[in-house]
C-alpha cells in the first residue's frame, strides 16, 4: 500500500464532531426556522464522499508517484519552489485569504521538465486529502474539445458540454494542466477562469510553459492573465521556475 493509499484509508472513516456521524446538522431557530426542526446535509458527508471517490479514481496511482514526498530537490531553486507551493497549500488549509476575503490560487511557470506538473498535482492531491471537491483538467486535449461541443448542432451534446463548462467554472478546485499549451479554446478558457475569478472560494491550480508578459501575447487579452496574477497574490503564488534549472526528462 502505497502512503498516499494509507493515508486516504485512514481518514475516509474520520469521527465527526460536528454531527456525530449522523450526516445532518440542526439549522439555527429563524424566522424560516422557528422551532429549530430544521435540518441541513454536513459537511462531512461531502468530505467523506471526496475521499473514497479518490481512493478508487484511476488517478490514485498518479498520486502516489506525484507527491511532495517524491519530489527531490538538487537544486536550490527546487527547494525554494517547492517551499512556496507547500506554504501555499498549508496557508490554504488554514483559511488564509487574501486582502479581499478570497482563496489565493497556484501557478507554475517554466519549460518542460522542470517539476511543474509534479508539485501542482501534489498540491492538488493535498487539497483533495482535506476533503475539497475537484476537477482535473489537461488545457490541450479538453478545452478545445469543450468549445467545440458548446457550439454543437446536437442538442445532447451542446448539454454536456454546458454541463461540464459548469462544473469547471464552480469547482471548489479545478486543477488546469499545461494552460495555453495549444492557441485553441481561448473563449472557452477566458469564461471559465472569469467565472471562478468573481467567486471567493474558488481555489485554481494552473501549471504552463508561459509566464505572466507571455500570456499576455497568448490570450490576446489582459483580463485573463491579470485576473491569474491577482488572484495568485501577483508574484507570492505565481511562480516561474528559472531556465537555468535542467530538465529533469533528459
């Protein structure tokens, strides 16, 4: 059993003090709610589901090769990424926010091969441990394919893709894989990351080849790459890894 396996198998059964285990928490007495009968789902319901939903994902093997534990650091540069994404993943455990009351996000720069995919898919699975609901994206082979299905002639199909372009704007975490990567699906992109930037509890995680002034040339628009820089706490959470460091692949 691998240890990201063991430590899912030992939280997805955790005792809830909020509710005792029962699923349901009273509402308070209000004018809807006068006599305080009223009840509502617990969070933990939504945690525990996450938890074992990961536990049987196919993704479960990926986790286990792409975690903090198995990312090595030869470099300086390395450790000090890496501290940073693991400063922004316990600040956001904590509940730290920004200036404006809402979830800071998470974004890696840099060439391929330097362990941006490594350390945002760790920091993801950590979320996920916390019991946060979430979606994985890869730019290149799903956004096209989105923008494409939304403009579908097919009812059926125009439906699922509204459904799931839906599902990516409202996520609690939506995991963006390889932003930009290819030029199509901008309009798509641009929706999605407008949508998620308005709502406060929206976590982002984004790993690209392109930094904040490439982006710009990118997206033909400021609004979509400001609107990542701000919410990554401009230069705190948007992290370029230097050229200089070698690519790991070769």
């Amino acid at each position: 059993m691998g240890k990201v396996t063991e430590r899912l198998s030992k939280v997805i059964n955790y005792h809830c003090d909020k509710c005792d285990d029962v699923g349901y928490v009273k509402l308070p007495v209000s004018v809807n709610n006068p006599y305080g009968n009223m009840v509502t789902k617990c969070d933990c319901l939504i945690i525990k589901k996450t938890r074992k939903n990961l536990l049987n994902s196919p993704l479960i093997d990926v986790f286990e090769q792409l975690s903090f534990d198995n990312f090595k650091t030869p470099t300086e540069t390395h450790t000090k990424v890496k501290e940073r994404v693991l400063k922004f993943v316990e600040e956001t455990k904590a509940g730290i926010k920004d200036e404006n009351g809402k979830n800071r996000w998470l974004l890696l720069s840099g060439k391929p091969g330097k362990g941006k995919t490594h350390l945002c898919t760790a920091a993801y699975l950590e979320l996920l441990l916390m019991g946060k609901d979430g979606e994985y994206v890869k730019f290149s082979e799903e956004i096209p394919a989105l923008e494409r299905d939304l403009s579908n002639f097919k009812e059926d199909i125009k439906e699922r893709a509204q459904t799931k372009m839906d599902r990516l704007s409202t996520v609690e975490v939506l995991y963006i894989d390889d932003l930009f990567k290819v030029s199509k699906g901008m309009d798509t992109i641009w929706s999605i990351i407008d949508a998620r930037y308005t709502r406060k509890k929206s976590i982002t995680i984004i790993s690209s080849e392109y930094d904040e002034q490439q982006m710009y040339a990118m997206a033909n628009s400021d609004s979509l790459p400001s609107r990542i820089y701000e919410r990554c706490g401009k230069s705190e959470y948007f992290i370029k890894i230097s050229d200089a460091v070698k690519n790991w692949r070769l």
